[in-house]
C-alpha cells in the first residue's frame, strides 16, 4: 500500500446530507473506470464504498473516505466522527437495523450495509468506539480469484 | 424484451430516456430496499420501485441499473429526473402496483436475479 505507483484519494462525507450522498462513491467508480479495472471489480468496490458512505450519511456527524490503488489491490477506509455501533456482531447480522424512520423512506436502513459490504470485499475489518466513531477497511484483490 | 415494449406492457409513461427504449431487457430486479438492490447486484438493467427519491437513481447508477420504472403510480421530482439525465437512466411510471407490474413482466420472459456466489456478484 505505500508503494509509490500507488494512486490516492480522500473523500470528505457529510452527516446528514442525502442530497449529496453517494456521489464521493459514484467519483471513485468512475477513477476505476478510468484505470481500466476489471467492471466485476468496480461493481463490488462500487457497492461497498456507497454502503459505506450511506452509513456515514445516515448514522455520523463526518467521515472520511480514503482509496488507495495499487497494481495488487484496491484498499478502502471509511472512517466517521459518530455514534459508533454498540454491538458489532448484532450490526452484521443481516436484517438488524437501528435505522430511523426517515432514512427507511429514502429505501435504506434494511440492515443489510454491513453485510453487504463484507461480502463484496475480499478482507473486512470494522472497529467502532460508541461516542466517538467508526472504521471499516476493506480490500480488493485485483489479481486474486475473485477479480 | 425491449424496454419500448414494457413500456407499452405496463402503460407506462416515459419521463427520460427515450433513446433507451431499444436496450433489451432479459432480467429485473423489484424492491423498496435499496440494499437489497444492490445485493442482487447483477446483470439486471431495470428496476421496479415504489420510491422516487434521488437516491434511488445514485443506487441505480452503483448497481448498473439503465432504467427505473416508478410503480403505484409515484411520480418522480424533478430532482430525481434531473440526477436521472445525468446519469443517464431512463424513468418511466406505472399505476399498476408491484405485484402487477412484476407479474406482466415475468410473464413476457423477464427473470428475477438471484443471489450468486461471491465470485460472480
């Protein structure tokens, strides 16, 4: 990850703001149509980083998103100023939601973010604090079995 | 099954994307849970929804989805309409309810997308 042909980007998230929401996801799917990744690959990064920018929208204050792209792997961290998750394991269980009745309106909430992110990433790792935040980081082989 | 066609099937109304009329549909997808759109992430092209709102089109645009038909008769916002040009996703609207619409569909040769191994997501 901290090779120097590495490509790089951080992406700001506003709590709270749906108008906006999902568009840091939609510019990193379109840097890897650019580079020419495989699009079974873009669609899985596409889907996580959205998951995960959805939940920093619905549940935090502000978050960051980071990309890290190098010839071996697509790495993504998603780190948020909130309210952290209590439970990790209940959070990952699919169905398990904590969602308002706003956000189920505008279609999310299902409590199937986390899962969905695991999923569609080759590693997964989520640490969370309650009151301070959370952190997901996930990576995507580019010339693994999955690609 | 072209998308001109179930427009015509559904009596839809087309709000834009009208040179998508003549993209082929083989597979949709039909939710209000837009997770759940993007866990059947796969070869779908169109989905059926009851929700108009923009993020509807921003989790189409994610999934790959290339038109929306809005059903029970919701109309979209012209924000909605606005992100869909953008995005280049058709909309379309339907008074007939979910079950209906999905039911014609499946009728005429539309398949559902099924959960695949991790692999072929």
């Amino acid at each position: 990850m901290r090779d120097k042909a590495a490509f790089e980007q951080v992406f700001k998230i506003k709590g709270g703001d749906f108008i906006n929401a999902g568009e840091s996801s939609i510019r990193i799917r379109n840097i890897l149509k650019d580079i020419g990744i495989d699009a079974n690959i873009i669609r899985r990064v596409a889907i996580a980083a959205y998951e995960a920018e959805m939940n920093v929208v619905m549940y935090a204050q502000r978050g960051l998103m980071k990309v890290v792209i190098n010839p071996e792997q697509i790495f993504l961290r998603v780190e948020d100023k909130g309210q952290g998750i209590e439970d990790i394991e209940l959070a990952m269980r699919p169905g398990f939601s904590t969602a308002t009745e706003e956000m189920r309106e505008r279609g999310f909430g299902a409590g199937m973010g986390l899962p969905n992110i695991k999923r569609n990433s080759d590693h997964f790792s989520i640490r969370s604090s309650v009151g301070q935040g959370t952190k997901l980081e996930m990576i995507f082989e580019l010339n693994g079995e999955n690609g | 099954m072209t998308l001109d066609k179930i427009k015509e099937s559904l009596n839809c109304r087309v709000f834009c994307g009208f040179d998508k009329l003549q993209i082929d549909i083989n597979s949709a997808k039909a939710s209000d849970l837009m997770s759940d759109v993007l866990r059947f992430s796969g070869p779908g092209k169109l989905l059926l929804t009851g929700l108009t709102n923009i993020q509807v089109i921003r989790t189409c645009d994610i999934a790959g989805i290339c038109a929306v038909v809005f059903v029970r008769g919701k109309q979209p916002s012209t924000e909605t309409i606005e992100l869909s040009k953008k995005c280049d996703i058709a909309i379309l609207t339907s008074d007939l309810s979910m079950f209906e619409s999905c039911g014609i569909l499946y009728a005429n040769g539309i398949k559902g997308v099924t959960i695949k191994p991790k692999n072929n997501i």
